[in-house]
C-alpha cells in the first residue's frame, strides 16, 4: 500500500493556526502573572504569620504561657497596639497632614520658579509638564481611585490569609511535605525551617529598622524647626521596607520642606536623613545578619526592578524575601548536592 500524502494546509489555514498559537501563549502568559501576583499575596500572608509567631515565641518564651495564649495575645494585641498609636496620635497627624498638603504646593511651586530663572531649568520643566490636558486628569484620578481600590482588596485578602496561615500552620506545611516522598521529607523540612528563619530574621530587621529611623527622623527634623516632621519620619519608616530607592523617595518631601527655610537647612536635613539612615544599616544589620541571608547590594537593585516591572509596589517590597527563598532553595537543591557528589568522587 501506497502511504497517504499529508493535506497540506491552505495558507489561510496556516494563518489561523498561527493566530491560534499566538492567542494561546498570550493567554498562558496573562494566567502566569494572575497566578504570580496570587503567590506575591500567599508569600505577603505568610510573612505576617511569620511575624505574629515570632512574637508569640517571645511571649511564650519570657512569660512561660501556653502557646495558644501566647498567640492571641501576640495577634489581638499587635491589632491593638496599632489602633492605639494611631488614636493617639491621630489629631497630630491629622494637623501635620493639613500642614504638609498647605506647605508643599507653595515649596514646589518656589522650586519650579528657581528652575525657571535659567535655560536648563526652564527644559527640565517643560520636558516633565507636558500639556495640561483635562481629559488626562480625569483618567489620572480614576486610576487613583481604581488602583486604591485593588490596593485595599489585595491588603483584605492578605490579612484573611495571614489569620488562617497563623491559626493552623501545621495543615499548610504539612500539605507541602505531602507532596515530597518520605526520603524527600526531611530535606523539605529543613528547607522550610530555614526559610522560615531567614524570614523572621528579615521581618526583625525591617521592624527594628523602621523604629529606629523614624525616632530618629523625627528628633532631626524636629530639632531643625521642619514642618510635618511626624509625618514625614513615619512616611520614611514605612518606605524602609523598600531598599535602596525608599530612602531616595523618603528624602525627597523633606528637603523640599527645608528649601522653604533656606538652602542651608535644606542641606542640614538632607545630611540628617543620610546620617540616619548609616546609623540604622550599621547597627540594625549586623543584628541580624546572622539570620538573614547576606544578599549583594547589586543583586537586591536587579531583584527590585525586574520584581517591579512583573508585580508593581508589591513585587518591589517583596523582593529581597523572594530573592533569599531562591538563595536557599539554590543552596539546598544544588550547591550542597554538588559538593556531595566532589566529595564522593574524591
């Protein structure tokens, strides 16, 4: 028997294959970032029930109390704690707010008449103005107010995951050794407990970090007579989270603040968030750097770009967990086994 020729395909057939494929991959590849930016909000949950254990191992540890009353205090009391500070300090913030949203227009407006008293300056503002369209500012405003929105969302859900990682971790970990064969169990809890600990060790650092930087900034710009200086150390605390750039973004409202005083005491804050942010990285660093893995500063800019670039504000702040979970894993799956096999070999 003679063998069937193959139909060729038309070219319109070869077309709407490639259409077909072509929707496929595209598909594949928005369900790959649903699903990362899913992961990005499990690892955000897990963080926060790494940081409520920690506690409760502390309040466990030093008052000798059953652990299930350990955790609710660690859980209901670091709700409260944070509900309390900022009752407390609600009508100060409220008035720095009102102060900073008056002060700052008027400080931005001096630095752009400054900017434009000379032919460069005078390019740099019209290459950053662009036309005033008012189309463009309805569609600003309604991405604020969509993007706010999906922020709430994202931080209703991480919280709901966070409760449940927190009250029952053993069914989560134990679904994940499920997984192993009973000769790759061991080694996945050992990865587990390592994670673990390199994440409590990071969330220690950045909590002990915000702390320190805002008492700090709020001494500094305090002393220096700078309007909203609570608000603007607690915006630093929160941007600590951010390596690198958040202390760059963190400076910028501040020395702003500052040129409404002079160019001097502009200079003078400048130095006081650059001396408090040494002060915090060399002494809350080597605290814990016995806990957390050691990344190169390199490495954590490139980690933060392309985690921005896939997941936005989230990736950025997750980057440095994310980037110590890949170390580990790469240590444990391949760099130890590959030196098992020189030693055997040898």
């Amino acid at each position: 028997m003679t063998p069937k020729k193959e139909k060729e395909l038309t070219y319109i057939e070869k077309v709407w294959h490639t259409v077909a494929i072509v929707a496929l991959l595209v598909v594949v590849i928005l369900i790959a970032r649903v699903a990362f930016n899913v992961l990005l909000m499990v690892l955000s949950g897990a963080l926060i029930a790494t940081y409520f254990h920690g506690l409760g191992d502390l309040i466990e540890r030093n008052t000798k109390m059953p652990r299930r009353y350990a955790m609710i205090i660690s859980v209901v009391g670091s709700f409260l704690i944070v509900a309390g500070l900022f009752y407390l300090m609600g009508t100060t913030i409220q008035h720095q707010i009102t102060l900073l949203k008056d002060t700052l227009p008027h400080t931005v407006n001096n630095f752009k008449a400054k900017l434009a008293s000379n032919p460069t300056g005078q390019q740099i503002l019209d290459y950053f103005s662009g036309d005033n369209d008012p189309d463009k500012v309805v569609v600003t405003v309604q991405h604020f107010f969509s993007t706010s929105f999906g922020v709430l969302g994202d931080i209703y859900i991480i919280l709901f995951l966070s409760i449940f990682f927190t009250t029952n971790p053993d069914v989560y970990k134990n679904g994940i050794l499920m997984l192993l064969s009973d000769q790759k169990k061991p080694l996945g809890q050992d990865i587990m407990d390592r994670i673990s600990l390199s994440l409590k060790g990071w969330l220690k650092g950045m909590l002990l970090s915000m702390v320190l930087l805002g008492l700090l900034l709020t001494t500094g710009l305090s002393i220096m007579g700078i309007p909203a200086a609570l608000i603007l150390a607690l915006f630093a605390g929160m941007l600590k989270i951010i390596p690198n750039l958040g202390s760059v973004i963190a400076m910028i409202p501040g020395v702003l603040l500052a040129l409404t005083i002079g160019t001097n005491t502009a200079i003078i804050v400048a130095l006081i968030y650059v001396v408090s942010q040494t002060v915090v990285s060399n002494i809350v660093v080597p605290i814990v750097q016995n806990r957390m893995i050691n990344l190169p500063p390199a490495l954590t800019i490139i980690s933060q770009v392309v985690m921005g670039t896939l997941s936005g504000v989230l990736g950025i702040i997750l980057a440095v967990p994310i980037v110590a979970i890949i170390v580990i894993l790469v240590d444990e799956l391949y760099v130890k086994k590959l030196g098992d096999a020189e030693v055997i070999a040898h």
